[in-house]
C-alpha cells in the first residue's frame, strides 16, 4: 500500500496545495512551523478520522474558510482508491470513496492504513490512560475496520447512562426530588454487550502486539532494557474468558450503582481501563527518562507498524521530526528497522538528520507550497 497523491483544500495552513508520493522513503524538508506536520496530520485523517493533535475539527480548516477537504490517492494491491473527506465544524463531515458519496465517513476506514509516530506521541508513555486507550482502540480499527462501529455504539450507550445519572444527580442536588432510573437496567444491558466486546478485542490486542514491543524496543534501544505492556481493568486481575465478560460487566454495574447515582457518571466500563508500560520492574510512568519515554513511545508505532504487516497489510509508515531526537546510534537502528517499508514519509527540518539509507525521493515544503526537489 502506498498513498500516490495527497491533494488539500483550506486543510490547515495550505488554501490548495497537491504532492506526488512515490513508494519507498519521502522526506518532507523545511523549517520547522512551515506545514510539513499539516501533510501527514492530513494522511492521518484519513486513515482513523481524527487528528493527532487536536480532539475537534475546526483546527483543521484553515483560517477563514468555512470547510477544508483532504483527497487521496491510496494504491493497494495494484488497484486505485480515490477517497475523499469533507471536513465542516459544526456539521457531519462528508466522505466519499471513488467517487461515490458514503452515509458515514467511518466507512471508508481502512482504505488507508497507516501509522504515524509524532512527538505527540510521549504522551502515550507519560500522558493519561485515555491516551493509551485511543492507542489500542485506533490500532483494532486499523487491523478491523468493524471496530469502529463497536467503538462508536460503546461511545452512545455511555454518553446517554451518564446523561440519565446527571440528571438524577442534579435532581438529588438541587431539591428537585427523585427521578426516575428505571430505564438504567436498559443502558446497563447495552453497555455490557458493547464493552464486553471492546474488552475482549482489547485482551487479543494486548497479547498479540507484547512480543512485538519488546522487540521494538530491543532494536530501538540496542538491549537496554525490557519493555512489557499489560492491560489492566478495575474488573479483574487476570484476563477472564470472553464469554464472562458481559456478566461481569453487570456484576459490576450493579455494585457500583449506588455509587454512580451519587457521583452521577459512570465508573465501570472499559472507558476506565488503562494499558500499563513496564521498562524492566518498573512503570515507564515516572520512572522512565525522557530518552527511554521516546524510545518506548516509537516501540510502541513500530510494535503497531509490524503488527499490521503480520495479518497481511503493508501499511504506510509516517514518522513527523522523529530522527532530530535521537542519538546516531538510535537513527541508525532506526533506519534498519523502517528502511523496507512499502512507503516511508518523514518530516524534517535538516536533511543531516536523516540517514544515508532514507535519503529517497525529497520535497522542499516552504510556506503554503511543496516543490519535488
């Protein structure tokens, strides 16, 4: 899979601009705030509908427009997909697929898959779980688009039970007298269904993706130290049968009820699970220096990276001003690792940066414009 041609409209700082990508290394050159990160950030919609950088839209459409749009060319087992996002702030954002309009834009998911690595991306290391957990559910949609349909239902059905237990709450609080709670049972069944689910793929995730971030890790650090992941869940200690789950999702639901109405929010749920990072017998939380973080944080993307071509996709593999924070010894691994990717994008302020063995096709990226050197 490689992303032969990226077309922007009002996407972030460029009214218009288009780049021609090749397969193999692409070295995105300029200073740095000049647009090179807008480029992948765009490639990056596409493939998961969401921004690395920022939780809402508006962002994205460039200062005094009112909407942007992101094209791309994505070949893929010699065949072409033209798709399209139309991306409006305040309004659903539109999506088509060669041509043809979609009724939700998550249904062009995996027409593009990719993995980018961003200094955003400490944050998976030092940030909270909620960061961990978009790792994990971002990566089960990229390897089965189907999830996203999970994540999405799971999203409703905990958005409406917290809607009800606010009210009841504020009710409770202000003196406006009980209110009804009977259909909790209802959101409760829902809620069970959908996050057994999620937790279930979550567990297969974890156990698939753990070799290959000792691995990752290994490579990227020259054998420092061991990286281990684990999920980890209020619900239980050690991973149960999939079966049990949405039992014990109820279980839970119902024991911690009198407590939800108090609190009015909901407090069981795999919204409240984490992933936990060890270097050695360590939490990488706390304990990890910066330079161990960073190397973690791309262990984790190249975990990810490898773990997609083991189910038989060749995803793109974009890393945004990686190389600037790494030793010679780190880059060079580095390069060993990434150096046979279907197609490789990099950004970088100073081409010195980059090794010999990535120099491939370069684009000067000046402002609002990007020249094929």
């Amino acid at each position: 899979m490689f992303v032969r041609r990226l077309e922007l409209v009002d996407f972030r700082s460029y009214p218009q601009v288009v780049v021609e990508f090749e397969p193999g290394p692409n070295l995105l050159v300029g200073p740095n705030g000049i647009g090179k990160t807008n480029l992948v950030e765009a490639l990056g919609y596409v493939a998961t509908l969401d921004s690395h950088r920022v939780a809402t839209d508006a962002p994205l459409v460039r200062a005094g427009a009112t909407a942007a749009v992101v094209r791309c060319s994505v070949i893929h087992d010699q065949r072409e997909l033209i798709v399209e996002i139309g991306i409006e702030p305040g309004r659903a954002n539109r999506a088509r697929l060669n041509g043809a309009p979609k009724r939700r834009p998550r249904d062009i998911l995996g027409a593009l898959r990719m993995v980018l690595f961003a200094p955003e991306d400490l944050a998976l290391v030092r940030g909270e779980p909620a960061e961990r957990r978009r790792y994990l559910d971002d990566l089960l949609v990229a390897r089965q688009p189907r999830f996203a349909a999970v994540r999405a239902d799971y999203d409703r059905v905990l958005k409406q039970r917290n809607a009800l237990l606010r009210t009841a709450y504020l009710a409770r609080k202000t003196g406006a007298g009980e209110r009804d709670l009977s259909t909790l049972a209802v959101w409760d069944t829902h809620l069970a269904a959908y996050g057994s689910e999620l937790v279930a793929a979550r567990l297969e995730l974890c156990a698939a993706l753990a070799p290959y971030v000792s691995k990752a890790y290994e490579a990227v650090s020259a054998g420092k130290s061991v990286a281990t992941l684990a999920y980890t869940s209020s619900l239980f200690s050690t991973p149960p049968d999939s079966a049990t789950l949405p039992e014990m999702i109820m279980s839970a639901l119902l024991a911690a009820r009198k407590t939800e109405i108090d609190r009015g929010v909901t407090t069981v749920g795999p919204h409240r699970d984490d992933v936990t990072l060890h270097l050695g017998d360590l939490p990488a939380k706390g304990y990890a220096s910066h330079g161990e973080s960073w190397s973690f944080a791309l262990a984790l993307r190249l975990a990810a990276y490898e773990l997609l071509r083991a189910d038989g996709v060749e995803p793109i593999l974009a890393l945004d001003d990686v190389f600037a924070e790494l030793d010679v010894g780190r880059r060079d691994r580095l390069a060993e690792l990434v150096g046979g990717a279907s197609q490789l994008i990099v950004t970088c302020a100073v081409v010195a940066d980059i090794p010999e063995a990535l120099q491939g096709v370069r684009f000067e990226v000046t402002e609002g414009g990007v020249t094929r050197v």
